[in-house]
C-alpha cells in the first residue's frame, strides 16, 4: 500500500517540523512549506493525499490557501488547523473549502496521527461508495440501454419481417401493387431503424465543417412534421386524437437562412416534434407550435404543445438518459440525443412545463461565422 503524502503548510517552521515527525514515526510521509505559493507548488507537483493549513502562513493565510487550492484542485483534501478557536473562523474555512477544522489544543500532536487517519479513511470510503455507485450506475444504464434496444430493433424487425411474409409469389392473386406496398411498408420499417442507429451514432459524433449547410429552418421543420406524421400513422392507433387534429404551426418562416448542420437540425426538430404530437393529442383541441429567433449569436428552436404537461420532478429528469416521461421503454433516449446534439454544437436543451398547461421545450444553437 502507498504511503499517504501529508502537506503542512505553517508559518511557525519548528512546529511544523513537530508535527511532521510526529506524523513520520506513524508511517506517513510529510512536507512541510510555510507559504501560499510554495504550498500550491507543492500540492500541484506531488498531489499529497491530504493537506493540513495552519491560519498563520509566511504568506497569505490559511483561508486563502484553501481558496486557491480548491480552485486548482476542487477535490483536494484540506483541513484548517489552528489555535484560534473562533466560531468565524470555523464557519469561514469551511466556506473556503476546508473539509475540517482541528483546534490545536493540548493533545493536537499526540492525536495528530489518529486524526490524519481517520480522516484519510473518511476520504476512502467515501471515494469507494462513489465508485460503487458509479459502477451501479452504469450496470443500470447498460441493462436500461439493452432493453431500450431489444424494445425498438424487435418491434422494427418484427414489422419489418410481417410486411414481407405477406408478399406471396406463390399465390398469383395477389397484385404486384399489393407486393410493392408490403415491400415499401418494410423499407420504411427498415429506414426507422437505421435513423435509431443513426440517432446513436451522432449522439457521440463531433460532426465536421463540411456537414454545414445553408438551411432554411420553416422547410426543415416543415419536412420533420411530414416525416413525423407519416412515422405516426403507421404506428398502432390509440384513443388519442386523430392526427388529422393536431394543428401545426410554424412560426419560424421569417428567420433568413442559417448555417447549420442540417441533419443534427433535422433530427433534434423530428424528435421535439413527435413528443409534441403525442402529447398535444390527449388534448381536445391539439396544436403543436415550432418557434425559431436569434439571440446572442445563438439559433434557438423551441416547440410547444398543449398537452397534459408535466410536474417539476419529470421535467427535472426529462433530459436524463433513458428516462421517460410515458413510464414506458423505449422512449427515454429521445430527449437525450437532443441534448447532445445541443451541447455538440455548444448549446443547451431546457423544458418548461406545467401540469394541465402543455410544455415548451426550447434548444439553443451557437451561430458560426458563414
């Protein structure tokens, strides 16, 4: 087992110099400076597993150590040690980062070594619970993303392999217009699943310049809502509204042309809009409305439905992966996918919703220079 590096950063060297040996003959190893500087240098050359910050240093004080330090190194380990015993004091290193306070006291150097320890072993098992937790996490996410997989590329498949088996060579009654029509149900099963396995793909892709393109936002939402609604009809019907019901409207038509990836613009806006329709249709009177403006060099889409909403703890985890707002499988990658497409191009996703008043999700897009 590597032997813990403890920094001890005091101005009074002959004491510093004590509790490092104290802290030697325990197993440990120090070092010891007695200023700000030196004690970042120190920290950012060796990394030790835990520093001890008197008040009083040659230069600057101890909260002003803890402050600099937690700014280079966030997860740095630091306790304020000091023979002032002020409830201000407390209360300002521990606002500056300090993970402790020790009060040098009459027994401070006989249980020095006892305290380093236990400190360094709180450390430990906390960093251990959140590799444990991590770890969980992802065996969560692999199974949630194995079923949400097994859920979709089924149903496709299965779709798929029904609308062939109907094409019937052997029965002479059946029309070749009949056959062109199973065969392009199939092709668009098909097409559905390589937009899934495309949908993955650009969630991890960094894209190129070459895939911007002039794009005129009102036509691109206008093909991702014919695209949505043909998807739609060929889904299983609901008691929902007809489709026929829901009002669109695009109220993106003045925006001039912009230079976007337009596939990263068409898929984000397919996937709003679908969420939209499917929500908006639990309403009496369905309307689905897409918005586009500029703002601060950015391009930011937002389309709003009036459909059932939702309460803050579901918006709250709208965006998580696999998470789904219809406690259903298979539906919780949508929101995920725009938010990385959002944060590829240096934006952000955000929803706002109200149970019973619909719900707006707005994406933000950084503008290049054409």
């Amino acid at each position: 087992m590597a032997v813990a590096l403890i920094l001890i950063a005091e101005s009074n060297l002959p004491a510093a110099d004590y509790a490092a040996s104290t802290l030697i003959k325990a197993g440990f190893e120090t070092r010891v400076v007695d200023g700000q500087a030196e004690a970042l240098a120190v920290y950012q050359e060796r990394r030790p597993d835990l520093v001890l910050a008197d008040f009083f240093l040659a230069e600057g004080d101890g909260l002003a150590l803890l402050q600099a330090l937690k700014r280079v190194a966030p997860d740095a380990l630091a306790v304020m040690t000091t023979g002032l015993g002020s409830e201000r004091l407390v209360r300002e290193a521990f606002m500056a980062g300090a993970d402790d306070y020790v009060v040098k006291d009459a027994s401070y150097y006989r249980d020095l070594p006892a305290m380093a320890a236990a400190i360094l072993d709180k450390r430990a098992q906390a960093v251990r619970r959140r590799s444990a937790e991590h770890l969980r996490e992802r065996l969560d996410a692999q199974r949630e993303l194995a079923g949400w997989l097994d859920h979709n590329f089924r149903n496709i498949l299965s779709a798929v392999a029904g609308s062939l088996s109907l094409i019937n060579f052997d029965q002479p009654a059946q029309s070749q217009d009949k056959r062109r029509e199973y065969l392009a149900d199939g092709l668009a099963s098909l097409r559905e699943a390589l937009k899934l396995v495309e949908g993955l793909g650009r969630m991890n892709s960094q894209g190129s310049a070459e895939d911007v393109r002039t794009v005129n936002v009102a036509a691109s939402l206008d093909q991702a809502w014919g695209e949505v609604i043909e998807q739609l009809k060929r889904a299983p019907e609901s008691s929902a509204a007809s489709l026929d019901e829901v009002v669109f409207v695009n109220a993106a038509r003045r925006l001039p042309p912009l230079r976007l990836v337009s596939q990263d613009l068409l898929t984000i806006s397919e996937i709003l809009l679908k969420n939209a329709v499917e929500a908006a249709r639990q309403s009496a009177e369905p309307m689905v409305t897409a918005a586009g403006e500029l703002e601060d060099g950015h391009f930011v889409l937002t389309v709003k439905d009036n459909g059932p909403g939702m309460d803050e703890k579901v918006a709250r985890h709208a965006f998580e992966p696999l998470f789904s707002t219809k406690g259903q499988v298979g539906v919780g990658l949508s929101l995920t996918t725009v938010k990385a497409l959002a944060a590829r191009h240096h934006g952000e996703a955000s929803i706002e919703s109200t149970p019973g008043r619909g719900a707006v999700v707005r994406v933000s897009w950084r503008l290049g220079p054409n």
